[in-house]
C-alpha cells in the first residue's frame, strides 16, 4: 500500500516532495508579502492621517470577516474576468488567465497581510516612549530613530505573533489549491483520485503539513529567543 508514496517510477514520492518545496515556496512568498501588506497597514493605523486609517481598517475588517477560500477565489476567477475585460478594452480578443502561482501569493499574501497589521501595530505600541524620546534627545533623526531603536524593539515584540501569523499562511497554502497550483494539497488530491487510496495520500498531506509546522515552530522559537538576548526578563 505504501509502495505508491514510494520514489519509484510508480511512486508519488518525487510529486510529493515538489509539492512540498511548491507549498514553501508560496508561504514564504505570501508570508513576506504579508509582511509588506502588514507594516504598510500598521503605519497607516498608527498615523494620524484619518482616511490613512480608515483604508487600513476597512483592509483588516474585510479580509479578516470573510472566508480564505472566497479570497482567493475573488482574486484568482474574478480576476481572471477582470483583466480579460481591461485587455477586451485594448482589443485583445479571447481571454487571458492570471498566473496561478502569483495569483496564490497575492491572495494568501492578502490574509496574511491582514493579521500581520494588528501583530506589528501592537509591536509597535509596545515600545516604551521614553525609548524614543531619549533618542531624540541624544539628537538621533527620525530615520535613525526609525533603523537603531523602533524596528529592531518591534521586531522583537512581533516575533511571536509573527511565528502564529506564518503557521496561518503556511496552512493557508492548501486553499491554492483551487487554482490547481501543484503543492501538497493538489498533488494528494490527484494521487488519491488516481489510485483511489485516499487515507494513504491525504494523511501523507498531514504529515507533511505537520512536519513543516513543528520545523517552522523550532525556528521562530530559536529567532525569539535569539531577539531577546540581553533583554530584561519579568
């Protein structure tokens, strides 16, 4: 039974293991765009510019309030539709699909980005004034401020909200599978369906979604405690 999760030219192992760098390669990629998506979201929150703000919670309400899956299919069926109506415009006849991969990285990037706002705000909340204020009294600017004292201090704060928003996004890759990218999820959904052993293929998927997360879990519990060296504990 387990012959067919074998690396043998009748065996799944190869197709396996490229769905498994697949899934890595979109969480990484959606997790840094996330990253992107959540300090620009953070800084908006945090400004003092009104429609700044209200952008940014109507991006984290709606993203957070509707399903993953329907976001992903908003941005990869609508806008699929979307970019073939634009190009209909500029007379291109037929219709033009979006790049799976990029689509996915958008989509998960999007709900990743979405928590990763409210990590990195409170982060930033969390670093005590008088830090900042004693900066600019030894005459530091605010972009020297920003690169020795705000981001380093934050970063350490948001690591371990960070650490649960990538297990999100790394989970979340399953859900591109819709759009028939071949990482784990696609690749046992096919393999089951092919050779019609289902629980062999999709508790291989768990395995490897387990694996990943328990390797993810000891790195950012290494990186936290790594930030704070040298910090005060209570």
């Amino acid at each position: 039974m387990l012959e067919v999760l074998s690396f043998g030219p009748q065996g799944w192992g190869w197709q396996l293991l490229s769905g498994t760098l697949m899934t890595l390669a979109v969480a990484v990629s959606a997790f840094g765009t996330g990253v992107v998506f959540g300090s620009a979201g953070a800084a908006a929150k945090l400004s003092g510019s009104l429609p700044l703000r209200l952008v940014a919670e109507v991006y984290t309400t709606v993203i957070r309030g509707i399903p993953e899956l329907l976001v992903i299919y908003l941005l990869f069926f609508g806008g699929n539709e979307a970019v073939t109506a634009i190009a209909q415009v500029f007379g291109h006849d037929g219709r033009v699909d979006l790049n799976a991969f990029t689509v996915g990285v958008v989509a998960v990037g999007l709900i990743s980005g979405a928590y990763s706002t409210e990590v990195i705000r409170g982060a930033v909340r969390s670093v005590p004034p008088g830090q900042i204020e004693a900066a600019r009294a030894c005459g530091m600017g605010r972009f020297l401020t920003l690169r020795r004292i705000l981001v380093p201090q934050t970063l350490r704060y948001a690591l371990p909200g960070l650490g649960n928003v990538w297990q999100l996004t790394l989970k979340d890759t399953s859900l591109v599978s819709v759009t028939a990218l071949a990482e784990i999820m696609r690749i046992a959904h096919t393999g089951a369906g092919s050779t019609r052993q289902y629980f062999v293929f999709y508790t291989a998927a768990a395995l490897l979604y387990l694996l990943l997360t328990s390797l993810s879990t000891a790195v950012f519990e290494r990186a936290e405690r790594r930030a704070m060296r040298g910090a005060a504990r209570a």
